[in-house]
C-alpha cells in the first residue's frame, strides 16, 4: 500500500474531529493551529501549567492519527502536528511540506504506550508464529512500522502475514476472532492487561521501535517569523511539560484519567509505563528514523529510498537541550 498526497488529504477530511479556539494571554495577532491526538499534548501542557502562552494565541484540532494531521498541514489549515514518528516517511515520500522541528524519546529503559497482544490462551508464542495468521494495525502509523519491523526481525514481511486494518482502538478484533493479533494502545493496554484479557507478544519499546514522538511544523508556518518564534515557544512549553509529567506522575495521574475516562491508578501506571524526554535532533535520531523508511522501501510500501536528514529543521534545538537542564 503506498501512500500518495492525495491520499493523505482523503483521510484528513475522514479523521478530523473538532477545531476549539483556547484562549491565551492577550493576542498579539499571531495564532498558530496545533493537530492534537485524543487531546494528549494540550491536557500535558494544561496539567503542567504550561497550557496559556503569552504574545500569541493557540487553536487546537483534534486528530485520530498522524496522516490526517499532516493533510490538514499541507492543505494550509494546521501549522503544528503531534504525532509519533512513522506518519513523516509517507510525508516525505509524498512532497508533503513539513519538518520534523523537536523530538520527545523514551527514556533509557523505559517502556512503550503501545503493543502487540494476543489472548492469554492463544496458540501464537512468538513472532514467528504470526505467520499466516491475521494481524491488526493502523495503515500509516507508528503500529505499521512496529508489525513490519517485528516481522522483519524474524526473516520474515507484511507479506507473510493476513494484515487486517484496525477499526477502534480497543480489543474488539481480538475479541470477536477478526483477528489473532492486534495492535494495542493506550490507555486500552493497561485496561486489557490489568483484565487479563491479553498477553503481550511484543512491546513497542525499543528497540521494537524507536519511541519516538514528534512535534511537526509545517514549510508555511515556519516561513513566516512570527509564527516560528510562537512554534519556539510551544517546543520549549512542551519539553517542559514532558519532563514535569515524567518527574510528578501522581500530580499528573488525575488529569491524564479525565482524558481516559479511568482511574487514577490506571493514569499512574499509564504514565509511569512509558516515560519520555525531549532531546535535541541528533545523528541517532535521524539514523533511526532512516532505518525505519528504509524498511518502508524494503516492503515496497514508498516508491523511493528517502534521505531522512531532510525532514528535520534543527533551530528549536538548543530552546530543547535548555528545558531539560532548567531547575
């Protein structure tokens, strides 16, 4: 399946969900428009008290996936998209005009927001076992790279297995028998699992996937100063608001489950699972995401081999590296 432009712009008119304007402090005529995703990044920075900027105001859209939101950048209606890293090889292979401008990555050791799972009681042991059988994912997201590069790891591809498009974000597949692995997120990972309803067969953490997450601007929102100075701003409030989440996941747990619609000890451990820091575009970083296109090459799912190192704009980098340091 490969990606094209036109594409992207059919699932953003598919995906998009809710455009809400959020006040700041008083306007100075700037505003830029952030794609958010089930609300993650504005409820991180609101609950961290990073939430209200001054000089510049925020609207925000809220997205199911990445590919909408760069449609939606590339149409002319968003400056901003949070989104995990996969979503940004199908934009480069499709000229699509946005730039990867800050990187938040799991820490050493952490976990993954993220699996692959099966029932307790399933035939299926390893990833070798997955071939022939029918697996579940969304095209074009982190979840694809994280099938394929399981897969690859073993000898074997995409085609090996029954790929099966994922239609909502909990059990539902596995529980109807649609499908005899799904791909899992939060907060539904930590639900299932304290349930007893899965075992995980592999967990998104690296090196299973690079863990990354990215903040994306787009060609015409970083042209125009003002609103790059504003996206300079955003990075350095959401690496502050990573970091402060990472450093308080009980003062961050009540605000995550209203998000979630669970328990506090469910957001704690949600948050706790997979702790993340923002980090300066690094030689590491680029080589990992041009790893991970270069398997999209492989499986046929990109018409070209990318050079990575062009879709990274490094100017918020040093804003990045002062955050974690900051007292």
């Amino acid at each position: 399946m490969i990606f094209s432009l036109g594409r992207l712009r059919l699932l953003a008119a598919g995906a998009f969900l809710s455009l809400a304007a959020c006040g700041g402090a008083p306007d100075s005529g700037t505003t830029i428009k952030i794609g958010d995703q089930l609300h993650a990044l504005k409820s991180s920075l609101d609950v961290s008290g990073e939430g209200q900027p001054s000089g510049y105001k925020i609207e925000w859209a809220n997205f199911v996936g990445g590919p909408p939101i760069i449609a939606a950048q590339t149409g002319g209606s968003l400056d901003v998209g949070w989104m995990a890293e996969t979503p940004l090889i199908f934009a480069q292979a499709a000229g699509s005009p946005v730039k990867v401008v800050a990187v938040s990555k799991t820490v050493d050791g952490g976990g993954s927001p993220y699996a692959l799972v099966v029932k307790p009681d399933s035939s299926i042991r390893s990833i070798a076992d997955l071939k022939g059988k029918s697996v579940s994912f969304m095209k074009g997201t982190v979840l694809h790279y994280f099938v394929a590069r399981l897969l690859d790891k073993q000898g074997l591809s995409l085609k090996d297995i029954k790929p099966v498009q994922a239609t909502g974000f909990g059990t539902g597949l596995l529980d109807k028998g649609s499908a005899d692995a799904i791909t899992i997120g939060e907060p539904y990972l930590t639900q299932a699992l304290d349930a007893g309803k899965v075992r995980v067969l592999a967990s998104g953490a690296p090196p299973n996937t690079p863990g990354f997450f990215y903040l994306v601007a787009s060609d015409a929102a970083l042209a125009d100063p003002a609103k790059a100075k504003a996206i300079g701003d955003l990075v350095a409030r959401a690496a502050r608001a990573t970091r402060w989440q990472r450093e308080n996941p009980a003062k961050a747990a009540p605000a995550l489950a209203k998000r979630y619609n669970v328990d506090a000890k469910v957001a704690e451990k949600i948050i706790t699972r997979a702790p993340a820091s923002y980090a300066p575009i690094s030689d590491a970083i680029v080589a990992a995401h041009q790893d991970e296109a270069d398997l999209f090459f492989k499986e046929g799912l990109i018409r070209k081999k990318l050079d990575a190192s062009r879709i990274f704009d490094k100017r918020y980098d040093a804003i990045v590296a002062a955050q974690e340091v900051a007292k």
